[in-house]
C-alpha cells in the first residue's frame, strides 16, 4: 500500500484546482491506495465552509480519503471548527498554512488548537518553508512547546534551494523528535536519502502535494530513492499509517 500523506482538493482563489475523481484516477494511476486531503483556501476564504465541503468528498471514497483540516488561527471560531472536524466531520488531521492565512507558526496564538491536536492525538501538517513565518527552526520553537505533537513540515521543510534551509531543517530535527517532513518538492534527491541515514525512515513521509507538485513525478522519488526496501516501506506507507491510525 501506498499512503499520500499531502494532497489538496477543491478550487483555490489563486485557481489551481482538482477534482476528487482526477485525484482518484491519478491515485489509481500510480497504485497509491490512501490519501490524507487538505481543502484549498476557496475564493471566498471560508475555510470551515471549505472543511464541510471536503467532508462531503470524502464520502466518494471512504476507504482511500482521509480529512485534514485546513484551520486559520485569526478566526474566532477556530478551536470550534477543529473539534468539529474531529468529532462530526471524522477528520484525523489538522492542517496549518502560516503564508496563506498570514500568522507566524511560532506564537503562542496557536496554543489553544495544539491542545486540541493534543486531545485527540491528531498530528499537525504545517506549509513549511516559507520566509518569516514557517521556516524550520520556526515550526521547531512549535513542537518544542508541545513535545506530544506530532508535526509534519511539508516540502521537506524548506523552500529555499541556496542550502541554508535544508540545514536549519537538519538542526531542527536534531532537538525535536515529534518532528517529521514530507517528501513533495524537495529540489535535492540526496536531502532525502540523507535525512532518512540521520534521523531514521520513520520520520521521513511520502507526500506528493498534488496537484501543486506532480504526484507522478513525486512518487518516482520514493521509488528511486537510495534506501533499503525497509526503509522505502516506511517512508510510503507505514509512517503515514502510524501517525493518522495510531
């Protein structure tokens, strides 16, 4: 089995969009069995609208779907619309995008919803990389606070090609443990490889941000990674597993 830790549905207001049967026919494509979907940030920037409205997709496919939801930390009504996604919507993730809702991962504001993520022993993705807001070593002073948390930073934590990001990714997991990084759009195939020898399979996922990454392209890194069969397994299939069935 072959578990996506990262894909997105719906239409975006900057217009990218996909549809629930091309991401099942691309899934089918490439024999990727389950998927954990995040809605895009819709024209209207409801993002608990766009929650009911994944809800409803995921109904389609059961089986192979699973909920994250996309929650902004400005919102009044944020820790009500979490625990909603949790216990009526049946989501089993929580996901956050400090540069498109505009917050700095780092401050206290998100306390109240990592209790809740706490609660449910629910792991967070966080939209990483990005300057001033979610660099590592930002999303590290986040899990540091909250040690039972497990956070996954997409895009191999870093966005930044000139290297600096992907050492700060290196120290960041160094000292926190509950820390994890998902494979999509990493520029270096060795960051992979080398994050998997130091810190071990277990914290490295395969997640293909579709349809913002190709997840042809995405999964070819797995398959042609420089790792054991043990290791590959892990980074497809089991880590995902562990973190959203454990």
């Amino acid at each position: 089995m072959i578990f996506d830790f990262r894909v997105f549905l719906g239409q975006s207001f900057d217009g990218t969009q996909q549809t629930t049967a091309a991401l099942l026919s691309g899934m089918d494509d490439l024999k990727i069995e389950k998927a954990l979907v995040c809605p895009f940030k819709p024209i209207s920037y409801d993002l608990n609208e766009a929650n009911t409205w994944l809800a409803t997709q995921i109904t389609q496919a059961p089986d192979r779907l699973v909920g994250a939801a996309r929650i902004d930390p400005w919102h009044p009504g944020a820790i009500a619309h979490l625990r909603r996604a949790f216990e009526t919507l049946r989501f089993r993730a929580c996901y956050l995008d400090p540069w498109e809702e505009s917050f700095r991962i780092d401050k206290d504001r998100l306390s109240p919803l990592m209790e809740v993520l706490q609660t449910y022993r629910a792991p967070l993705l966080v939209a990483a990389g990005f300057p001033w807001v979610s660099e590592a070593l930002q999303v590290q002073k986040l899990a540091a606070r909250w040690p039972e948390v497990s956070i996954v930073m997409s895009n191999g934590g870093q966005i930044n090609i000139s290297g600096l990001g992907q050492a700060d990714v290196t120290l960041a997991m160094a000292v926190s443990p509950n820390l994890y990084i998902d494979t999509a759009g990493v520029y270096r195939q060795d960051f992979i490889e080398e994050t998997v020898q130091t810190f071990g399979a277990y914290r490295v996922l395969f997640g293909s941000g579709a349809p913002i990454f190709d997840q042809r392209y995405e999964i070819m890194r797995i398959r042609l990674a420089k790792v054991s069969d043990a290791e590959r397994t892990a980074l497809q299939t089991e880590n995902a597993r562990r973190l959203i069935e454990e």
